[in-house]
DNA sequence: TCATCTTTGTGCACGCGTTCACAAAGACAT
DNA sequence: ATGTCTTTGTGAACGCGTGCACAAAGATGA
C-alpha cells in the first residue's frame, strides 16, 4: 500500500490498535457492498475473503469493537456498517480543506471517493493569484492570504497538502496555527507538527521505488534460479564485475 | 501515511527487512538534498533528523546494506546514495505504464516525481476511444486494445492502475498475463494476484477514513478532559443516549 | 606512541501484531 | 429437551520491528 505508514509512537488509541484501525476502512467497503447487494448476513470466512484478510485476524479486529456477531450465523451487515462507521467518526461530516491546486490537488478535488463517506471539500486553496476565482470540481479556489480565516469559519480540523515540497511545511504551519489536528500529506517532504497533530503521507515515488527494489529482487532470483539450472559452474564472470549478482553500474 | 502497507507474508528478502525497504527512499531524499548541497559527510543522528526517524533504527537499516560508515566521522554521502540507489534498482531504468487515465491518472502522468527516480512513463492507456491519440503531459494516449502489445514491446514490469473501482480487476489480469509483475494500485478495490506478483496500495479515502478515527478521538477526549476538570459528577447524561462519551446518532 | 573523543555497529529486551487452535455459544432439527 | 453442527471470540505462542545502551573502531591531537 502507500506510504500510509503512521508516524505516532502506535500509542494504543481507546484500546483499539492502529493496526485495526486502518484495516477498519477496508472492512468498511466490503461490507457497504455487501449491504447494496441486500445480503443480510455474512460470516468472518466471507467477509475476511472480500477484504483481503485472514478471517481469524478479522475476527480479533472486530472483538476490539465488542461482540457484533452471532455464534452459528455470522454478522449482521447493516449493524456492522453502522458500528464501523461510529467508531471511524463517519456518521458526522468533516469539512476537509485542500490546499495546492496543480494537477495532483485538482484531481482530489475531483475525487468522488471524498464525499462518498461524509468528507466534504469546504475549500481549495492555492498561492497563485491567477488561479484565486477559477472554480475547480465546481469550487472556487480561494487565495492563501484567506487560509486561516477559511479553516476557522468552515471549522476545518483535517487539511490535504498537496504542494510542491518547498511550500508544504510552511503550510503545514500555518494550517496548524489555525487549528488543523489532522494532516494528509502528498508533498515529498518529512513534515514536522506539534505533539497532537496528526500526520499520514502519500507519496507516490516511494511505494515506486519500493516495487523497484522487489522487482530487480524478482529479476536477480530468476537470473539465478536459471543459471542453477541450467549450469552452475558455467557462472563465473561473464563479463559484468567482479561481483557477479550486481549491476556492473559504477558510482561517480 | 498512505495505505502504502504491505501485502506479502512479510518475506524478508535477500535479508534486508521490509520495513527498512520502506524507509530507503527515505534516506535517499534527505542524502539527495544533502548532495545538492555539496555536503561531504553526514552522522546517522543528523541524517535521521532530516528523515524524521530515530538514529538507532537508521544505523541498524544502514547495517543491513553493510558496513557503510567510518566510526567518529559518519557517512560519506556520495556513497551512500549510490549504495541505496542500487539495493533499489533505481540504478537502472523502469518503463511503467499508466492505465485509466482520469483526473488522477493524468496527474500521475504529470507528476514530476517519476521521470526523476529512473521512473520513465512508457505509456498511458485508456479504455475510452474518444482519449486515444489526444496527448496527456505530452505523451499521446493509448486504447486498452493495444494493452498486451505496448507492455511487450517497451519490456513494461511495473504497471500503475487509475481505473475506476470496477475495471480494475480486469486490468490487473491482463497486465499481469501480459507480464507485469508489480502493480501500484489507486482504484478502491482488493486486487486478486498470483503469486509473485507485488500489488503496493494507495486509497485516499481509507487514509482520510484513519485521520477521521483519532480526530473524532482527540474530541472525546477534550470533550472528557473538559467534564472532568470542570465537574466531575455532572457528566451523568446531559440528553444524549444511554452511553454517554458515544456521539447519539443512531442508524436507520 | 598514547590518550581522548566522537560516532558507528549491534546485543538485548520489550511490545505490537499475527496466526493457530479450540472452547463456548447459539441455531436448528428431531 | 437434547444433540448436532456451524461459527464466533479469545488464550497462547511466535516473530518482526523498535529503541536502549554500550563496546569497538577510528579520527585527532599531544
């Protein structure tokens, strides 16, 4: 998955772990499926199946919750999806701000997966005059000399960055300045806040760069699973380095 | 951050932890910037700083690499970058294809962020006709028909997946029959794979979902600390349901 | 050459997360 | 009622990841 690695010290939140709580979401889509498909009922095997997810695993995640299932018959979706969504905070609406308009913060915008689960795009903002006015996704975008007044008469508590890496920590200052406790961060930079402020990064190039590193593993297996075939003795050095399973690319 | 999380067994490969995979580009940003500015030597606890982890972890990630630093002095930055840029691959280049190109898919196409890593954008693929030929971040785009063709003939092995939720496990099959081995994945879905082929997740909405969790928690407790310095006693159930720190909405 | 000082590399202990395996609970039929 | 069968909820063991704390290594100066 992406970058969505967390950053607090997995400091256990209300007893439930961080581990479950970000598998909650996935639960979450499952079962909402399920319930447009009008089944009353599914079993952990079932559900653990359309998440991607060990039943037994499932089945712990949700006894932090309490007991939503029955012996016997397996859960009830529709109470599920109501438990999950109280306990995500979903049954309220969260004003969300996005600030950064260029390609990346445009398509959030755009997104329709923000308003499906009671997120609302309150506002966009960008530093670019030109840009102040021009509706994105049917939204004006507002200049950031506004930033502050914007997050404190929409009450917004989570803010996007998706900025170009020089601007995001200043941005990120600002916006916890304001009162934003909850940050998701698409800028390539390691942003520093305050104790209490919450902070999830996106970032494209590393989960790229991490499938590189599977990948050329994947490769040099293979190379070497072929020449143990085929003839092991026969892999002395042919012609690359003296270090025969690395790429002979030299370093300035 | 992102969903970024892992799907595979926890493999340790070639004997580098997963985790510490993770936090190589990572580094590698912050030596980057490092190098840029001509900065000869830098000591794991300054370089940790820079990429917002503890400085024991980055010396026990940097001992899985080898022995790369000089006791008293620190690294040498130089070398440390290519030595992280080869245990990644990014010593070499990687055409990877772009499917589903939406708003997001074209931002992807735009983002500058791959192009810079050994990353090159070999194709964009779209199912819609009216797409084809028209040219996105100055790459024309493709129709899926070609799909197996263009993967084979640019020697593709990564493939980026911008669908919507329902046509990406379709395209998952095909790139994966075409020969895609690692795929990053941003339409909603689970993804269903062979062995041996790495599926690396990014959903914004499940990112936004874990930020909502402790949001509303860091609520329930302002809203406790508050009762309980103020008045202890008075918290009996000021009109609410009969549980008293769970907001009373109730489902249909 | 020797002493001092800095910084790496790592042994060790701890805690979280995962998984197995099973007892308890309930549904359902007789 | 009683027995059988399904499925949950969880105790317990295991493994990975993290962070402390320190010994070893090397630089630097006298």
């Amino acid at each position: 998955m992406a970058t969505g690695r967390t950053h607090r010290p997995a400091t256990r939140s209300r007893g439930i772990p961080e581990a479950t709580v970000a598998r909650l979401p996935l639960y979450l889509r499952a079962l909402t499926a399920l319930s447009e498909r009008s089944v009353p009922t599914v079993s952990s095997e079932e559900l653990a199946a359309a998440a991607g997810v060990n039943s037994a695993k499932l089945r712990k995640d949700f006894s932090y919750l309490g007991s939503y299932g029955t012996r016997g018959v397996g859960y009830d979706v529709e109470y599920l999806v109501y438990q999950i969504s109280r306990e995500l905070g979903l049954t309220q609406d969260w004003p969300v701000v996005i600030v950064g308009i260029g390609n990346l913060g445009a398509a959030l915008a755009n997104y329709g997966g923000f308003a499906s689960r009671g997120f609302r795009v309150a506002a966009l903002i960008d530093a670019d005059p030109a840009m102040a006015g021009k509706p994105v996704a049917g939204i004006p975008v507002q200049h950031t000399d506004d930033l502050e007044k914007i997050i404190d008469e929409n009450g917004v508590s989570i803010g996007v960055i998706a900025t170009p890496a020089g601007a995001a920590q200043p941005v990120c200052d600002r916006l916890v300045a304001a009162g934003v406790t909850s940050i998701l961060n698409f800028a390539p930079t390691v942003l520093s806040v305050p104790d209490g402020v919450d902070v999830r990064k996106v970032d494209l190039s590393i989960e790229l760069q991490i499938l590189a590193f599977h990948e050329q593993r994947k490769a040099g297996e293979e190379a070497e699973a072929q020449a143990g075939a085929t003839a092991p003795a026969e892999r002395e050095n042919n012609g690359k380095g003296p270090d025969g399973d690395v790429p002979a690319v030299m370093p300035a």
